[in-house]
C-alpha cells in the first residue's frame, strides 16, 4: 500500500491493532482470574464486551475501506507476493488448506491478443529501433536507441578479497545464514535493506519477509514502538551511543533474547546504518555448570 501511496490507513489500523490485542488480553486475564477464584462475572463480562465491540468495529473498517482499497489497487503480483509470505504472519481465523493457484496471462508473448488492449492501441515493429502505433486519434513513431545489454554477470561462487581472508557471495551468503543469530540492516538513509534466513520467518523474534526489504524502517514498527526506534536511531546516529542493548522474555517463543543495536561506521567513523541482531540466551540460563569442554 506504502508503493501505491495509501500509507494511512495502514498506519491508523496498526495503531488500533495494538489497542485491540491489549483489550483482549485484559479480557483473557479477567476470565483466569474468574476461573481460578470466585472473581466478579461482572468484570469480566465488561471487559469481554468492549474487546468484542473494538474487534467488530475493526473488521467493519477492514471490509468497507481497507479491502475495497486493496481491490481497486493491487495486481495479481501483488496478491500473489502477499500469499507467498501469508505464514509468516498466520491467519486470523481459518488457515487456508489449499494453495491458490491463479491462472496467469502470457501478456509478454504479444499484448496483441489482449482484446482490451487491442481495442485501445496496436503496435507493429517497423525496424529494430523503430515502433509505428495507431490509436483511435491517428498514428505516431517513436524512434528509440536500445540500451546495449551487459552480459557479465556476477558468479556467485568466484572468490574474491573479503576482510582479512577470502570468500565468494555464495560462501558469504551461507557464513550469515549460519550464524545463531537474526541479523537485520538498514542503511544510512533509513531503509531496511537486509537481513539473514537463520530460521523460518515464523519462528523469528522480529519477523522478516522480503516485502520489507527497501521500506522506510519507521513503516516496519507498530505505531506503539515508533518512539523508540527513532530515539535509538538518533542515538546511533550522532554518535551518542554505538550500542544499545536490550533483552526480554519472548512468551510467544518462549525463550530470553538479547537484542543489539550497533552503529555501522566505515574507517573514516561516518554513520553508515544501524545493525541489529537478536540472541536467543535460553540456552545460557540453562547452563548446568561453568565448564563444558567434552564432547557428547
């Protein structure tokens, strides 16, 4: 939606998102409280009814704005990009137990056949370079020079000078998808431009897709974060900090992790991005002793 231009509503209903999922857990916490004591049904019914009415109200806005939006929109690429990436995110209600399939059009072997198109324009190729159109008002010809085609492509498996050693892309590539831990960077200018596959996007601390990649940071963090991130970004960035640590119980994975903010400088000290990687330390808190040199 960001690409397209409607960078609103999403902002707005990730906001009221957030609201919603606190109403709810008040009210999962009103109804433990209810079965493990003789706790006021009343208290619990309230709190039940104002998450139910915030969560109708939400689908309400999402079918009669944010989906008609979409429809008007999206191309099928788009759909298709949103379905490849739809576990990661799971699914509100029901999940899905077929894979969609849409028919695809062979549009790049001749537009030609397209009746709408055809009614609209019709393209002959005079000469290489050369393109005589006719529309409904008359004819025109663009007369184009072909940009020469740069056949050397990058072979990702050729080694070349990397740090205090050697390595190809590909040794490179595997070196950081080996590593027990999420790496995410987002460059100088703000956007999010990389991160690793060190486990599926499902079992991520921060989840990570390729849709994000090239999105303002700011966009990629719920509305009640936002503080946050910039004041850490603006830490990092003037040098005020060249780390910022965090570390928290992650109940949805149920594991500690421990998150690191570091400035990226180049050998001149200048502000190059912001590098994070999140630790998962569960395995640090069950230590069964100071010293572990065997092997099992």
């Amino acid at each position: 939606m960001e690409r397209y231009g409607h960078d609103s509503p999403p902002k707005v209903m990730w906001g009221v998102d957030d609201d919603i999922r606190k109403l709810f857990r008040d009210a999962e916490s009103k109804l433990q409280e209810l079965s493990n004591s003789d706790a006021d049904i009343e208290e619990f019914s309230k709190a039940f009814e104002t998450f139910s009415e915030e969560f109708e109200a939400m689908i309400f806005k999402e079918e009669a704005i944010l989906l008609m939006i979409l429809l008007e929109t999206f191309t099928q690429d788009d759909w298709l990009s949103i379905a490849e990436e739809r576990d990661a995110y799971g699914y509100a209600i029901i999940k899905p137990s077929a894979v969609w399939k849409p028919k695809r059009e062979g549009f790049e072997e001749d537009n030609t056949k397209t009746p709408q198109k055809q009614s609209r324009t019709r393209t002959e190729e005079n000469t290489e370079n050369t393109r005589i159109i006719d529309t409904p008002e008359g004819q025109f010809t663009i007369t184009f020079t072909p940009k020469p085609k740069n056949k050397s492509v990058a072979n990702r498996e050729t080694t070349q000078p990397f740090g205090n050693g050697y390595l190809s892309v590909e040794q490179a590539n595997l070196i950081l998808n080996h590593l027990p831990l999420e790496i995410t960077f987002v460059n100088k200018d703000d956007v999010f431009q990389y991160y690793n596959d060190n486990v599926p996007a499902d079992e991520m601390v921060f989840k990570r897709t390729p849709s994000q990649i090239g999105r303002n940071v700011e966009l990629c963090h719920p509305p009640k974060v936002l503080d946050k991130v910039k004041k850490i970004f603006n830490l990092l960035r003037s040098g005020g900090r060249d780390q910022v640590p965090m570390c928290f119980k992650s109940e949805r994975l149920g594991k500690f992790v421990y998150i690191t903010y570091a400035a990226v400088r180049d050998d001149q000290g200048d502000f190059q991005g912001v590098l994070e990687y999140v630790q998962d330390i569960q395995p640090f808190f069950e230590l069964e002793s100071d010293l572990n040199r065997d092997i099992d």
